[in-house]
C-alpha cells in the first residue's frame, strides 16, 4: 500500500504542521576548514618543546639541548550521507488547491532534514568529547550549579574562553537550572533570547536549550568552544524535477552530505555532562596499561585504541587497535577504550619502563 492521499472538498488557506525550529548548532561551531574538492582533510598540530634553563656560561647551547619540533595529525574524513525522495502526482496536485511541491520542500526541510543534521551532530559532540564526565545523581536544582561549575573550571584551566563557547542543555537541565537562586542571580533568564535557541547566559556562556530527542539520551549538557568542534556541510542540495521520466507530476529529491568533527588540539573545550547508573548511561572508565610491559587491560568487552607517539589515540591519524603497545623502555603509550552503547573512556598515559 501507497501513502494514503487526501483529495480536497474543502480548504483552509494554511497547512497544519508540526512545530519546527532551524538548526540549534548554526553559527556555533568553526568553519575554519574546508571540504571543497576532498572527503578527508588532514589537520596537523605543531607540538611545543620544553622550556630549558639559560646557561650563559656554556660553551655551546646555552639555550639547551635543540629538540626537533613534532607534529600530531587528525584525519576528518566525511562520513554522514542523508537523502529523501518523494513524488507528487499531476493528478493528486491538480484535486488540491495548493502548490504542493513548495509546501512539502519546506516542511521536509523543517521536520525532517534539519532535526536529523542536529540529533547527529549532537551525538558526535557528545562522543567525541575532550572531557566526559559521568555522575550517578540525577541533574536537580541541588546540584546543578555545582556540576556546572566543574565544567567552567575545567574549560577555563585549558585556556577556553567561556564568551567564545555555547552551553547546550536538555530541558530537565535547563529546569532545574532555573529553579536555583544562584542562577537567577547570575543572569536574568530570557533576557538575551537574542539568537536561535538561546534562552540566558551563565558564566558569560550562551544557554540553548536543546529539545529532549536531540540530545543524546541520559547527557544533561554539552559546554563547547566555537573552535573547537566542525560540522561542515559539503553538499546541502534538494531540487524538484517536473514532469521526469515515468512520472506525471514532480518528483523532490534532497542529498545532504555532512559530518561533525572535534579537533583534537582544542578537544579540552568540550565538556559532556552525563547521568549513569541502573538504566542510565555509561561512561567508560580508562583502561590499565602495564608499565613493565605494555598490555593494556580492556573493561566489559570495550575495543582499545593507542598511540606510541605521545599523540591522543582518540583522534591521531596513527592510533592503533589492540591491547600490546610493546615494551620499549621510554615510550610513552596513550590509551582510551570504547564500544557501543557506551561514552568512551579518558586517555590512560603510562611511560614504559620494561624492554
């Protein structure tokens, strides 16, 4: 059976839809880096040395010892690929008085491509994530400023801006948040609804507060950096073709090629606020990494990535899945764990002593 079809006898003007909202991540994020012409960019990341002593008795090297300078690289490969197809009769446009195709453009746009684009982007953010944090209790009026406080503190010990970042909230977050005195001491909600989604300010943040089915489930907020995150869209195209081969009447078709990246040298500017526990959500703990021999120990069946190369194995081009990083004294190993279902582990780091 087809699509049921509802020829006209009588008309209001407008169409009864559900309520839409455009996207929650737009103009929130960076767009410092371009797909044009490639699925994958490689992002490379000058490593620091270590600062030394003057010497100005030396012979030679009174700066010190020259180290070479390093890099980490992070490949971004495109991956997310969204489409739709619809056909509209000759026939069943002409039973109704309205221009059907342009109505339903609009309304696939607005109920279904821009909703899936955030629910995806939302769910990498939250994954990808420098900083993860689970916490048994449940988000109330209680506690909320004290976990938001551990994030604040978190985004400003790693150099993050907090007026160059947007706090995210679910609903429950964003009601207990306004039933505390704190915050309506800091800032007056609905005060600065000056962009879309935005609801107030905290610790000089931006709020938007995010629907329930876009967020992923049990994360109570996401506090990220502009720059530190990239969702770009390489092909957002929809069309209708009028009368085309086989059918009478117009066919809408939409591609819609995007993905979302955090980069790894900014990662720390986002932070995930999570509830677990009993049929909550699970946060992985970091996996043990022997120092005398390089094994590292999985917990609950989870997958290891390591890097030998002092580079974050979440994200460096030359991570490695396994669990034997070897045992080559001075090595610095760096490890997480991850599998479905779950947020994935922190970075374990252990420096090698066997070999």
């Amino acid at each position: 059976m087809g699509e049921t079809i509802n020829l006209a006898t009588k008309y209001a003007p407008r169409i009864n839809q559900t309520f839409t909202a455009k996207s929650l991540l737009k103009g929130r994020l960076s767009n410092e880096y371009s797909f044009i012409g490639a699925r994958t960019v490689r992002i490379y990341t000058i490593k620091p040395v270590p600062m030394n002593s003057y010497n100005r008795s030396a012979s030679a090297n009174r700066y010190g010892t020259p180290t070479e300078v390093g890099d980490n690289v992070q490949e971004l490969t495109m991956r997310k690929e969204d489409s739709f197809s619809a056909t509209i009769d000759k026939t069943n446009e002409k039973d109704r008085p309205i221009n059907m195709s342009g109505k339903f453009m609009a309304v696939q746009m607005n109920e279904e491509v821009i909703p899936n684009y955030d629910r995806y982007c939302f769910n990498e953010l939250a994954h990808q994530a420098g900083m993860i944090v689970g916490n048994s209790a449940a988000i109330s009026a209680s506690n909320v400023i004290a976990r938001l406080s551990a994030g604040r503190k978190h985004l400003i010990d790693h150099r993050a801006n907090l007026r160059e970042c947007t706090l995210w909230v679910g609903t429950e977050m964003f009601n207990a948040l306004i039933d505390t005195d704190q915050f309506k001491n800091l800032e007056k909600i609905g005060s600065k609804a000056i962009a879309q989604g935005q609801v107030g300010e905290i610790f000089g943040s931006p709020v938007v507060e995010v629907p329930a089915d876009l967020l992923p489930a049990n994360v109570n907020f996401i506090w990220s950096h502009k720059r530190s995150a990239t969702a770009p869209a390489k092909i957002w195209d929809n069309k209708v073709h009028v009368d085309p081969p086989g059918i009478s009447g117009h066919l809408c078709e939409g591609l819609f090629y995007y993905d979302l990246f955090v980069l790894a040298a900014k990662a720390d500017g986002v932070y995930v606020d999570v509830t677990t526990g009993s049929g909550k959500g699970e946060v992985l703990s970091a996996p043990s990494i022997a120092a005398a021999t390089g094994v590292i120990t999985p917990t609950g069946g989870a997958t290891v990535k390591f890097t030998t190369d002092g580079s974050d194995p979440r994200y460096s081009i030359t991570a490695q899945v396994g669990t034997n990083a070897g045992a080559v004294a001075g090595t610095i190993v760096k490890a997480y764990q991850y599998k479905a279902g779950a947020f994935p582990s922190p970075v374990a780091t252990v420096e090698i002593t066997g070999g």
